[in-house]
C-alpha cells in the first residue's frame, strides 16, 4: 500500500507542513512501510480489549479555577520570545485571509 | 583520579569534607566539555551560570547547609526545560527559545544547589535511537568514535560516560535513557510513568514520555530519585504515591528474589552473539546471589514495537502541532498565516520530525484512527496484561538493553524500520509504563558496552534499583 501524491499532500496540508517534492516521494515510501508493518496487530484479537489511554489509574484531576498571578519579570521574558510583536501585543497574520 | 570522574556519593564526601570545592570540581567538568569538544554532547555550555552557581554551593556547604546534590555538576536532555538557559530540542526552530520558567525535576535538582554545566545533544524532539536526527550534529560514542551514542539521549548518556558532567537528567519515551546509557557503559533509569512530574518536558508522546537520571552507579541513581520523584500539582498524570529512601534500602538482600528471563528476548533472531553471552554470564552472577532463575515466556513481546511507533507518531503529531514559531522559536515568513506555519516547520524540523509528524496525522485521520491508534492502544492492554500476569511469578525481568552494541553512524539512517528496531527490547517497558534500568554489563571483544536491563511491577522502583545494585556490585 503505497500512499498517493495526493494522500501525501493532504496529509502535509493537515500537519501544516511544506514538503518538497523530494521530501513527498521519500515519505511515501516510508510511510507506507512503516503502516504495513503496523499492520501485523491485526493478528491480535482485541473484539473484546479495552484501550489503554493511560496507566495510572488516576481518575478525575481536579484544582481550583483559580488565576495565578506571574511577576512582570516573567511576562517581559514570555513577551521577549515573540517572534514579532507591537509594543506588548503578539503579531501575527491575518487568520481570516478571502484569498483562501 | 581527575575531580570529573567521581560519582556522586565521592563528590559529595569530598566537598563535605572540603577536599575540593564546587568551584574546582565544576572546572573540571568544564574543562573536560571543552577537552572533548569533538564528541559533541552539548549544544549549550553553561559556564557563566555554571561558576556563579558553584560558588553558591560553596558557601552553602561552608555553612553546613548542603543537600544530596549541593555543588555537584550536572547536565540536562535540551528537550527539558531550563528556566532563562536556551533549550532546543536539538531543533533549529528551537535554536532561539529561552524558556521562562523550569521543568519541575529541574527545579527540585537545582533548589539543593546542583551545578548546571550544560544543555545536552538529543535527537531532535527525541525522536530517535542513535542522535543521527539532531540539527547540531550527531553525538559521538567514546569508546569508538565511529559508533553512535545511541539515542534520543546521546547527549546526556556521553556528558556521563566520558565524565563531563557527575551526572544528567534525560527523557524517555520508548528507551531514549536506556539505548543510549547502555551503548556509552553507564547507568539509566527510567521510573515508572507517573513516579516523576513531566512539567516542563517538550512533549513527545504524553502517554509515555518519563523523566529519569543518568549515572555512573546505581547507587547515583537512588539518590537522584530521592530528589526527582513525586507527585506534582502542574502535572495531573503525576502519581501521589509515597517516594521510598531508595538509597537507604539498596543493600536490601535480594536472595530468594525470583527473576524472570524472557525467551522471547534471548532468542530474538538477529540478537548479537556476544551481547547475548554478556547477559548470560550477568544472570549467573543473580544465580550467585542466591536469586532464582526463572524462564518465562512473553508472547506479545514483538507487538510493542508497532503498537509503540503508532501511539508516538499519533502523540507527537499531535503535540508538536504547538511547535508553529508564532509566540517562540525561529520563525520563517510566508505569504500567509498558513505559509509561515508550514516555512517555519519545513526548516525548523529534521526529517525524522517532518515523518513522524506524518505518519501520526495520518493514523489519525479521519478512516484510519480505529486501525491504527485504537488498535494500538487496543494491543498496549493486552502487553501491560502480559506483563502483570507475569509479576505474579516473578519479582523483576531481566533482559539485554539492545539486542547489540552502538553501530556506525549511517548504518540505519535510510531503513527506517532498522533503526524503529533497535527498539526492541526497551520499548515494551515503555508501553507497560513500568521501571526500567539499564546497567552496564560488561564489553565485547572490541570493548564496546553491554546494557542489561531490569524491569519491575508499576511502581516497584525501589526492588528493581536493589536488583540493579546487587548485581552492580558483582563486578
């Protein structure tokens, strides 16, 4: 099962990834080999196995909704991450674009 | 013997009893990272914090106030996070992030005063078994330099080894502490899921990831878990049971304790000869301790790797979604909102990262989730059951590490599913998320390091560590 170019290319759209070609043909293959090797679990009977979706047995981790406060000195740190920013304020591009 | 080379438990008594200082033992390990530059485990030396910090602890210890750890010199994977010290991930979209706060491990070490020398080399996010997948090169293995250091942890496993650092904090997800601490010759462990808080961790798989210690002896292990174990608030899936003195009980006599040898490990089709002659001659020494010997069999043991590598690649896609440079990292423009995501990831990730990314969103979507990750999770119930059934007759499994010692560089790079592999025998821990250390065991012919690994029921840390240092101490 190999997968197709456009396969691959949904996928890459989906993980906001932007391959080259190289990159797509190369994932193709491997992909596909490592899915077809995943497929050895259908050997295994699970009609009746519950899925682990974690191995603590912790249930229910709850706190309290409550605001904790952070000194100026962090949010300056936090704020002189920003790739691009105005003044305090975090800049992006437009979310909402017509074009797509 | 050079300051750098001493565990913990002599670096301690040494300073105690004021030998040396912080100041000269850290000097050491700096000149050491410098020294042996070549190997390249780090990606961010620390000097300056390094010196300020050790001499802190000097007057801490001249005050009669230190701790386990207080003035020792210490490295940490850059997947964890170090308050105003950058952390990469070994990734180039990482290469500017200062974080602003501390992985909670971290804080613990460094609160007795612990001396942070450096950020170490890993497999970009930790994804990888030989370090071949970092963006600031491969990390080289001292008792060959043509072999690998094994991975995700090349880093930490060699700044150990080769005595840059007394000791390093790592991650594992699926072996990434113990590949690596096996192929260098030094010990890693990796407690339960749950025993250590993950905050502060760059995520790779939630359901796996753990964090854990790497050192020359067991008994540095003990005495690391002391300090890093337990619940914490900032991390839900962190377990609130009671933390044990490891390091008090390790003489606990281990005779009459039943050991498991799994068949399915020992006679793996293409398990190196002489590594399995290592671990046979290691399971003697247990006969000698007056353990018992007891052959059992683990059926589902092939299973853990595919189950393994589709539970990782479904997580990490999911988690690395965050990674998209717009509050931190290096970001990459684009005509659009979308373009700058998809510029920045494109140049920011290996290619190991970009697959798994990959595989991941495509075992999650839409018509395949209930073949792939459901089966796999699915498969992981019946692994863990596998496992708990076999505790009830035995107290812990012994096993090689790796089914053979570091390989060149580029001997696997281009067959996948060779190195998803070198996997075999650390990922099933990982899924059953039950402790596992590795220790060294012996050398080949050709001096390379052999790691046996032990594992124990959910939460029996402490049994498995007296088993590690019993055996530790038949050398």
């Amino acid at each position: 099962m190999k997968l197709t170019r456009e396969e691959i290319d949904r996928i890459a759209t989906l993980a906001r990834l932007s391959l080259t070609d190289q990159e797509k043909d190369k994932f193709a293959d491997q992909i596909s080999v490592v899915l077809t090797y995943a497929d050895m679990l259908k050997e295994v009977n699970t009609d009746t196995v519950e899925e682990t979706c974690q191995v603590t047995g912790l249930e229910d981790i709850m706190r309290e909704d409550v605001e904790e406060p952070v000194s100026e000195e962090t949010r300056k740190k936090i704020l002189s991450q920003f790739p691009k920013k105005k003044y305090d304020l975090l800049e992006v591009k437009a979310v909402f674009d017509n074009k797509n | 013997m050079n300051l750098n080379e001493l565990t913990i438990a002599e670096a301690r008594k040494g300073l105690d009893t004021k030998k040396f200082s912080s100041v000269e033992l850290t000097q050491a390990s700096l000149d050491h990272i410098y020294e042996r530059k070549d190997l390249n485990a780090f990606v961010t030396i620390t000097d300056e914090v390094a010196k300020v910090e050790a001499k802190i602890a000097d007057k801490r210890i001249t005050k009669k106030e230190s701790g386990a750890l207080t003035g020792i010199p210490f490295s940490v994977k850059d997947v964890i996070c170090t308050i105003d010290v950058r952390s990469t991930a070994s990734a180039k979209i990482l290469d500017n992030y200062i974080p602003p706060y501390e992985a909670t491990v971290i804080k613990k070490i460094r609160k007795q005063g612990a001396v942070l020398v450096g950020k170490t080399n890993c497999d970009a996010f930790g994804h990888g078994a030989s370090n071949e997948n970092s963006m600031y090169g491969p990390v080289k293995n001292p008792y060959d330099e043509t072999k690998v250091s094994g991975g995700s942890s090349g880093g930490s496993a060699v700044s150990v080894a080769d005595h840059q650092a007394i000791f390093s904090i790592a991650e594992d997800t699926g072996g990434s502490i113990r590949q690596p601490s096996a192929f260098c010759g030094v010990a890693g462990f990796r407690p339960s899921y749950g025993r250590n808080s993950r905050y502060g961790i760059m995520p790779m798989a939630s359901s796996l990831d753990v964090v854990g210690p790497i050192a020359k002896t067991v008994e540095d292990i003990a005495l690391l878990m002391e300090v890093i174990a337990g619940h914490d608030t900032k991390d839900s899936t962190s377990v609130p049971d009671a933390v044990p003195q490891y390091s008090k009980n390790l003489n606990t006599s281990v005779k009459g304790m039943k050991v498991g040898i799994p068949k399915e490990y020992m006679e793996l089709e293409g398990i190196d000869e002489e590594t399995r002659k290592i671990i046979e001659e290691k399971i003697q020494s247990c006969k000698e301790l007056g353990m018992e010997i007891i052959e059992i069999s683990l059926p589902l043991t092939k299973y853990a790797i595919p189950v393994y590598y589709i539970v990782v690649s479904s997580e990490d896609s999911s988690n690395l979604g965050r990674i998209d440079a717009i509050r931190y990292g290096v970001q990459v423009d684009g005509t659009s909102l979308i373009n700058v995501y998809a510029n920045s990831r494109e140049q920011g990730f290996p290619e190991e990262v970009k697959r798994r990314i990959m595989i991941g969103t495509y075992a999650l979507s839409d018509g395949y989730y209930d073949a792939y990750y459901r089966k796999a999770q699915k498969v992981r119930t019946l692994i863990r059951q596998e496992f708990d059934e076999a505790f009830t007759g035995v107290d812990v499994i012994l096993t090689p590490t790796s089914p053979f010692p570091a390989f060149n560089f580029g001997t696997k790079t281009d067959d996948i599913l060779a190195m998803y592999l070198t996997d075999v025998f650390v990922s099933p821990a990982a899924v059953a998320g039950i402790p596992a250390l590795s220790i060294p065991a012996g050398k080949t012919q050709s001096g390379l390091p052999v790691g046996l690994q032990i594992l124990g029921p959910r939460l029996a840390e402490e049994r498995v560590l007296q088993v590690g240092y019993s055996i530790e101490k038949t050398f």
